[in-house]
C-alpha cells in the first residue's frame, strides 16, 4: 500500500506544480523524471558494487535486491543482501555517501515477509528484529518478490538453526550447573553407603528432568541404570 500511496503523492505535488505554474513547472518534473528513471540500470550496478565492496574476506552473497523505484521516488534507492554470515543493507546518500547496517545471523531474532498489494510494482517487505539489547532491526520495504522470497527462506533457516544451537548450547550449561549425573562410575571416593548415593543420583537426574535438560524418557532410562546397579 505504501508504494501506491507514494506514487500517488509523487504524482498529485507535480500535477500541482504543474498547475499552479501555468504549465512551467513542466520543466522541472521533466528535470526529475530524467534524474529518476534515465540511467537507473547503471546506478543499480554501482549501488552492487559498493555493497560488495564492504563484503568480508570469505563472506559470499546469497541473494540481493535494489529498491523498487515507487518507494524511492525522491531519494537513492537502497540495496539489501543475504550472505553466508549476515543481512547487509546499504541506504545511499541524495548526494553521494553511504549509510551501512547489518545484522550477523546469530543476532536475528525474527524474520517476517509481506507482500504488497500490486506486487509487479510494489514487491514485498521485509523486516528483521534482533537479539541484541537496545539494537535496532532493519526494514527494506518494495523489494522485488521472488527476491524478497529467497532472502526470507535463508533468514527462516538461519534463524532455526541458531535456535537450535541456542538450545544445545542450554542444555549443556544446564547440566553443567546441575553437576551432571555419571552412571556406573563405579564407588566414588568419599561417598556413603550405596543406597545414599543411589538416592542422591537418582535425585540428580529428577533436578536435570525439571531443569529441561533431559526428557522423561532419558530420566526413566538414568533411573533404571542406577537401580540397576543394585
């Protein structure tokens, strides 16, 4: 909706213009509409090239995009890149510069695909939050679909595998606090009577059960080992 809305705007203030002006603010708008549309191919390829440019050393691109020109109609279009460690956007400046953000896949928290009303013209947004306190996320919106597409499915992959490595990572320091449980490890020294340490194993595993450390069938199977020592 935002890229219609914004054609419609761009187009109502030049009619206005052109209005108001008796027909001489012709001149200007066609000034723009050449600034805007002619040589956008070769500002495209620039706008690459500078994103690869900041580009880490073994760092490769996935998938890119530059903004469709609706949501672009009186500024620089931005260009946006997945690659195989992180989002990569680069905003340039009206009159030269650039402003860079991206976010390593092991900050991204959520990563959400909307596709606009006419998609020919407008495209898809995209949006990622992160896990960093207080950082901000990034938003490229009128990003062409099939694009917007394949950059949303290796964010989902990413983030479901950083997920699990998040919850392995978990479980590992959950059992570490818990002090662990070994099973047949023979008589401990200093331990006492074969009965208390039973008790104290199985009790152990409970806490590792109620911590989510361990599923229920992996505490049956400790519990049965420890008995079965008897």
């Amino acid at each position: 909706m935002k890229g219609v809305v914004s054609l419609a705007q761009a187009v109502g203030i030049w009619l206005l213009i052109v209005v108001l002006s008796f027909g001489v603010g012709l001149v200007p708008l066609a000034i723009w509409a050449a600034m805007v549309f002619l040589g956008a191919a070769e500002r495209a390829d620039k706008a690459n090239a500078q994103l690869d440019k900041t580009l880490m050393s073994g760092e490769t691109v996935v998938a890119r995009a530059i903004q469709n020109r609706v949501f672009a109609l009186f500024k620089r279009r931005a260009a946006i890149a997945i690659t195989s460690s992180r989002i990569l956007v680069i905003q340039r400046g009206l009159l030269g510069g650039f402003r860079m953000a991206d976010m390593q896949w092991k900050d991204l928290k959520d990563a959400r695909l909307e596709e606009n009303i006419a998609p020919a013209l407008c495209g898809s947004n995209l949006a990622f939050d992160t896990l960093a306190p207080g950082g901000a996320g990034i938003y490229v919106d009128g990003i062409a679909s099939d694009a917007a597409a394949a950059m949303y499915a290796k964010a989902q992959y990413e983030e479901q595998a950083w997920e699990e490595k998040r919850r392995v990572r978990g479980l590992e320091e959950t059992r570490a606090a818990s002090g662990g449980v070994v099973i047949g490890a023979g008589e401990a020294a200093g331990s006492g009577a074969q009965g208390e340490r039973m008790v104290d194993e199985i009790r152990k595993a409970k806490e590792l059960l109620d911590a989510g450390a361990i599923s229920d069938a992996e505490f049956q199977e400790m519990k049965a080992k420890i008995l079965g020592r008897a």
